[in-house]
C-alpha cells in the first residue's frame, strides 16, 4: 500500500458535509495505517488468539461498507464478500492466503459505492428498514464513523507491533 494523504474535515462544514468528511478521513486513516507494508505484514495477527490484522480490518470494512451502504441504505440485499468460515467465525479475518491488492481494491470499489449511495440520498433524515429496524442516514454515517474509529485503533497497535510506527 501506498503512502497516503489524509484530508482534514472541514471545521465550519454544514452537518452532512461533516459527518461525509469525517468518515471519508477514518477511511484514509485506515489507509495510512497500512501505507508502506508488505503482504505478509499486513497479515501479521496482534496477539493469540486474536485473528486480527491490519489487511483482515480492511477486508472487515469492506463488508461493513458493504452491509450498510448497500443493503441498509439501498436495500441492495448484496452478500458478504467473505462470508462465514466452516466454524461460523467471519470469514475476513482469515487471511493466511489473502490477495492485499484484491482486498484493497475491493475495499476501495465498495467506498465508491458507499459514496454513491451516501450522494443518492435526499436527507439525512431519510429513513429505510432492515432487519425490522428503521435506519436515518445520519445513524448510518455516525455509526460507520464510530467503526472505523474503533478499528483505526485496533490498526494503530497492530502498525506499532509490526514496524514500531506510532502516531495519526
């Protein structure tokens, strides 16, 4: 992966426009977390039992994208890239023979799609149902922003264990 910019949200932004912005720099955090590394060190797992790796994040995120923008938003009904292992565990996180380029490009590809779908939508209070549960817009950005919080940490650890690379 290459080195990558990341761009400051905008400080004086209306509500949409910042909560699009502050996701679009968790997705370029997570980007620049993985920046510089080889295949085999994106798969380097944290610590047993843990699965988790940084190019397993990305493959998580791309599912997660893909639940929510496609089929929570657009009601798409689209499958998880990955899907379940023989065990029932998610199946993104097995990366022993993982491409990080496909995983990347997926991951990419599925951010565009989320964009599009995010750009389609009147409001942010527009509301869909999944699962027998009602959704807004805000609720899924402000959701997928606390995701790629939560897992931008995971990555910082991950990073520091892998080269000692610390920091945003």
């Amino acid at each position: 992966m290459d080195e990558q910019i990341r761009t400051e949200p905008s400080r004086v932004a209306d509500e949409r426009a910042s909560l699009t912005e502050f996701l679009d720099y968790q997705r370029q955090t997570l980007a620049m977390k993985c920046a510089g590394l080889t295949p085999d060190q994106l798969r380097t797992r944290a610590v047993p039992p843990s699965a988790m790796s940084l190019l397993g994040l990305v493959r998580h995120l791309a599912d997660v994208e893909r639940g929510w923008f496609l089929n929570v938003v657009a009601d798409q009904g689209v499958p998880s890239y990955w899907g379940r292992t023989p065990d029932g565990s998610r199946a993104e996180f097995e990366v022993a023979e993982a491409d990080p380029e496909r995983a990347f490009a997926i991951w990419r590809e599925v951010c565009e799609q989320a964009r599009a779908v995010v750009a389609g939508v009147d409001s942010l209070d527009a509301v869909t149902h999944f699962d027998g549960q009602p959704y807004s817009l805000r609720y899924v950005l402000t959701h997928m922003i606390e995701e790629y919080a939560r897992h931008n940490g995971h990555a910082d650890l991950l990073r520091e264990l892998i080269d000692g690379s610390t920091g945003e």
